[in-house]
C-alpha cells in the first residue's frame, strides 16, 4: 500500500493560492540586480505580478546597487521600494539633474549616475512582514522576523524581531524578549526544507511562546 502524496506548496508557482490576489514574487522578477527567497510573496487584487514594474522604483542596475529580500517575507500591497538611484546630487550648490537633460548641459556636467549619493542595497530579511503602502528608502536593511506597520516610511534599519511604524518609521517594541530572538536566528528555520517547515508548523503557529522556546532550546541542544 502506497502513502498518498502529500500537497506541499510549490515556492515555483506564480500565483500562490486560490485566491488570485497572492504572487510568489521570485517567479516573476526578471532585474538581475533583485533577488527574492522563497515563498515570499506580494499581494494585490489588482495584478501581482507587476509588482517590479510598479513597487521598484528607480531601478537602474548599472547603479551598482540591489534589493534583496529573504524567505517567507509578507509583502502587503501598495509598499514601494525605493532603489539609490531616485536620489539626487546633494553636495553641491543645486540638485538639479542637469546631465540628464542632453545637449551642452550634458557635456559641461558629469555623468548622472556618478553624481548620486550612494546609500548600499536595500536588504530585507527572512519572515519579514511589510504592511500596506509602506516605502522603504535606499539603503535600509530590516532584520529577520520584523514588522514594518501600513503606510509607514522607513530610512534607517530596522532590527530583527522589531515592530517599527511611523514616518519616518521609529522601532517601537521588540516582539520577544533578546533570548528567544537569539533563538531565533540561531533556528534560522526559514533555511530548512519544505518537509521540515511543515513538521515545525505547530510551534511556528503556536501562541504559547514558552513551548516554543523549550521545543527549539531542545532541537538545537542548550
């Protein structure tokens, strides 16, 4: 007698469930500079699947910078992110893009994509929880296991397992005490197989956090 098959997600969909409106995101970017984990996905009941052309703004990859976001990250609709490029020159008398204009103003300028400030990549982590229409500016790195509140605005990083809301968007809690956020990120579980994900759903799931802590102080041996 044969087992029957067990119905794992499949992280290679486009659309991730029934309902039309969720996108596993890493199956539909095409930006050599952006780079998304599994099972994370962009929801919006509109289309989502434009979510590069429509939530990465000025995207240039020649500007040598990339948005990286991890595994299981929850991406609400309408957040944007906004690549190092969309900034302008800033130590000089004007900001004004002149370069970008052509003609004599080209030639008396310097390159445009030379004059901008450059600010590093945006990195978000793992199991990330991004609300509504919020933006992240250039540059920012959110940690594993944070939540960034609806229409937020986030320019400075946001540490793992924070809770951050506002414009600009200030850390407003921890969701765990330091113990069991060290916990945590040792666990890593977003790293594991799809089986082994699965198996760990009760304490991924559970609101009793004590038994969560004891289940993983056991698996990793403290």
């Amino acid at each position: 007698m044969t087992s029957a098959k067990i119905d794992y997600p499949d992280p290679n969909r486009v659309i991730a469930n029934e309902y039309g409106t969720t996108c596993f995101l890493k199956n539909v970017i095409k930006a050599p500079n952006i780079e998304v984990g599994d099972f994370t996905y962009y929801d919006d009941d509109e289309d989502p699947t434009q979510f590069e052309a429509r939530n990465v703004l000025f995207n240039y990859p020649q500007f040598g910078d990339r948005l990286v976001i991890g595994r299981y990250c929850m991406i609400a609709k309408g957040v944007q992110f906004m690549m190092g490029a969309a900034n302008h020159r800033m130590s000089s008398i004007s900001t004004y893009p002149f370069n970008v204009m052509g003609g004599v103003w080209r030639e008396r300028s310097t390159p445009h994509i030379d004059e901008l400030p450059h600010h590093g990549d945006i990195v978000i982590g793992n199991d990330v929880w991004i609300g509504r229409e919020a933006k992240i500016l250039p540059g920012v790195k959110i940690g594993d296991g944070a939540i960034i509140g609806a229409y937020s605005v986030v320019a400075k990083n946001v540490p793992a397992y924070s809770v951050a809301v506002g414009n600009p968007a200030t850390v407003k809690r921890k969701r765990f005490d330091d113990e069991l956020i060290e916990l945590l990120e040792e666990l890593a579980w977003w790293n594991w197989d799809v089986e082994a994900v699965t198996e760990f759903l009760p304490f991924l799931t559970s609101p009793d956090v004590e038994a969560v802590r004891s289940e993983i102080k056991r698996r990793l041996g403290h």
